[in-house]
C-alpha cells in the first residue's frame, strides 16, 4: 500500500456512509409521503361510510324486521 492509502481509504469510507445516510434520509421520505397519501384516501372512504352506530342501528331494525317475518309465518 503507498504511503498515504489509509487516510485516502478512511475518506472514501466516511464519503460512502454519507451518501448512504443521505439516500436513506430519501427513501424514508418517501415513503412517509406515500403513506399519508394512501391514509388520506383510505380516511376519505371512511368518511363517506356510515359510522357505527348507523350501522348497528340499521343492524337491528333488520334483526327486529327478520324476528316479525318470522314470527308472521309462525302464524
């Protein structure tokens, strides 16, 4: 190895891990950035969804309407 080698190796080195913390600051924002994206669609589809107790509601007048059927042709 000529004289000098070390330090040019250990420059090289510290340039590598640089640049590789950089890209990794990139693609963590990247996919922050994605997942708020697809978050937002998904609460938007939430939103216009009726929320529980609409539904829990519509579940037992069905359930209430089911038992009278029932019990109509019971009769």
């Amino acid at each position: 190895m000529p004289s000098g080698a070390g330090t040019a190796y250990v420059y090289d080195w510290l340039r590598q891990r640089q640049k590789q913390t950089e890209e990794n600051r990139k693609r963590k924002r990247k996919l922050k950035k994605k997942i708020k994206k697809l978050s937002k669609k998904r609460k938007l589809v939430k939103r216009k969804e009726p929320n529980k107790i609409v539904r829990a509601i519509e579940n037992v007048e069905k359930r209430i309407e089911q038992e009278k059927r029932h019990l109509e042709g019971i009769k």
